[in-house]
C-alpha cells in the first residue's frame, strides 16, 4: 500500500534532517507493581489491536510502501529501574535514537522496580501522533486492569 502524503513528507523530512526527528515517546507509570505476565499479555493485546504499530515500510520500484504484519505474539522486554528518576532518563536517551527504517516502527517495553511499573513505548510518526500516546496509554491501563478496551 502506498504512504499518504503525510506518510511521505515524514519520510522525506527524515532523509533530509536525519536523527530522531520523527520519534514520539511516552511512558505509563504505575505507583504499585503489576504482574509481569499480565502486563506482558496487556502489550502483546495492544500490538494485537492495533495493526498500525505492526507496520513495516518496503521499497518497491524505488518507491517506498508499507505493509502490515500480521499479528504474532512478541517477546516483550522487561527493564529493571531502581528509580522512576532512572525511568525518565532512560526515556530521554532512548527518544533519541532514530529507528532503522527497515524494521519495526514500533517499540512497546515494560518496565518494573520494587515499588513501581509501567510501559515505554516508542513510536515513529510515519505510524502514529500524540492522540496515538494517549490511545495507547488507555489501552494498556484498561487491559492491566481486566477490561476489554474493542
């Protein structure tokens, strides 16, 4: 399938200005600590959901398209923080690192210390906007919780 025109310019702005432009990052923190594997099934459920965040871009004819992945269950890292201090810095760093354009555009981890959890997800414009953060943050808060989010 073809990018729209937004998709486009996106990509065109980041062969241009390189770096990480175009990455939008957010986090959910909870202030108590959620079972892993629960959490885990939360992200894979989101990925599930949501088939933007499966989206690959190909080159075609020297033209770049996207397709969707169809969905498989991820192997969801897990980071260990001793601090949400730690968490925040983590964040700015990694927000900073451009995405290799022939893989995914989308990156959900799950993060855990004694006293707290919660998800990183990273995310390219090309595939998402701030709305996207907020949808996912819901997302993830809903299915931790037990409730159906379709």
């Amino acid at each position: 399938m073809k990018l729209t025109k937004a998709q486009q310019m996106m990509l065109d702005i980041e062969k241009i200005v390189g770096g990480s432009i175009n990455v939008i990052y957010g986090t959910v923190i909870f202030d108590t600590v959620l079972n892993v594997d629960e959490m885990k099934k939360a992200v894979n459920e989101i990925y599930r959901i949501n088939p933007i965040l499966r989206t690959l871009l190909v080159s075609v004819d020297g033209y770049t398209e996207q397709f969707v992945e169809d969905y498989s269950p991820r192997d969801i890292e897990v980071i260990e923080f001793l601090s949400k201090e730690e968490v925040h810095k983590y964040a700015n760093e990694n927000a900073q690192i451009p995405f290799d354009m022939n893989g995914s555009l989308c990156s959900l981890k799950i993060f855990i210390s004694k006293d707290f959890c919660g998800v990183a997800y990273k995310l390219h414009h090309i595939i998402s906007d701030g709305w996207t953060l907020s949808l996912i943050a819901s997302h993830f808060d809903s299915l931790v919780h037990g409730n159906d989010v379709t």
